[in-house]
C-alpha cells in the first residue's frame, strides 16, 4: 500500500513502531492500489495482544479518502481565488491566477485563459508549471475549442486531442497538447 518514496524513508516502519508504543495508530497519506495507482487513505492500526501481553498481531482498517481530499483541495483553491479576487483589481493578474489555480485543481501540465472582447475569445499568455509565456491567439466562434466554448458555453473534454477535431493541429502541436479540458 505504501509508494516506493515511503519505504524508502521509513515512514510505514516510524508508522509501526508508534502504533506499537502507543496500542494504537492513524494516518492520512498517500497510498498505492494493486494497479499502482495512488490514492489519499486513512490507515488506523491497532496492536492485538494475548492476556500476558504478548504480541500477536495487528489488525488494520485502511479507507480511500481520496474524493474528500479533492473535495477539501477545491475548498482550499476556492479560498485562494477568492482572496486573490478580493486584493487586485488587475484583471491581467486575475487571469494569471485563474489559470494557476485551475491547473492545480486539475492537475493539468499547463493552460491559458482568454477574454471575450467583441464576438472572439482572445489570450495573451500561455501558463506552464510556474512559468508565463506570451501568447497572442483569438478565436471566432467555432474555431477551435475556444470557439467551441464560446457556441456552446458548456464544458468540454478530451483525451484524445490528436483526433479531436476542435484541437487545432498546430497548437497541439506547439504545446505538446494530449487532452484538453476547458
């Protein structure tokens, strides 16, 4: 249950060893699933002992807390937006933050925002990592997915943006774009 980077620095053994000390232990921490895929648990152990006190075993209840934490991470992320809406009144910057924010929640490599001026979407800047890079792009309705967006006002997805037809293949191509969400 434990990812490689935690056996490795002994955390599961601390764990164990507390748990042992104390009668009884619980956590919330990142785990692994049999297919390798990592999820946020709660793991309570509990020491199991015969009458003389000896050691007999333990018994372990293990939960997948995962859609709570990304539930509290929305939360915390909401918090941040408002906050930051509430100190400036530089919509560039808001853009800026927007973006951040929206690809942490995601957990997407990068993303850009755009402001709707007259019947197109436009964007100045492209967000990767915790860099900004100029970007000047205007969409009409139905160019692209940004025109996509401004027909229909729903959100769309896509996993496969080499097939998708509202990807334009140019930007895909300059950005390393696999999926899109917007």
């Amino acid at each position: 249950f434990y990812p490689p980077s935690a056996i490795e620095s002994g955390g599961p053994r601390r764990f164990l060893d507390e748990t042992l000390a104390s009668g009884n232990a619980m956590k919330e921490e990142w785990l692994v699933r049999k297919n390798k895929s990592r999820f946020w648990g709660h793991v309570g152990i509990t020491v199991l002992r015969d009458e003389a006190g000896h050691l007999q075993g333990f018994a372990t209840v293990m939960g997948d807390l995962s859609k709570r934490k990304q539930e509290e991470d929305v939360i915390r992320a909401l918090l941040r937006l408002s906050e930051k809406l509430n100190s400036t009144f530089d919509v560039e910057k808001l853009m800026d933050e927007l973006v951040t924010e929206a690809i942490q929640l995601v957990q997407a490599n990068a993303g850009f925002a755009g402001i709707i001026s007259g019947e197109k979407l436009t964007c100045q800047k492209y967000v990767r990592g915790e860099g900004l890079q100029a970007f000047h792009c205007s969409w009409s309705p139905g160019k692209g997915l940004p025109g996509w967006l401004l027909l229909h006002k729903t959100a769309y997805l896509t996993n496969d943006a080499k097939e998708d037809r509202q990807i334009e293949q140019e930007l895909r191509q300059a950005f390393m774009i696999s999926s899109a969400l917007s």
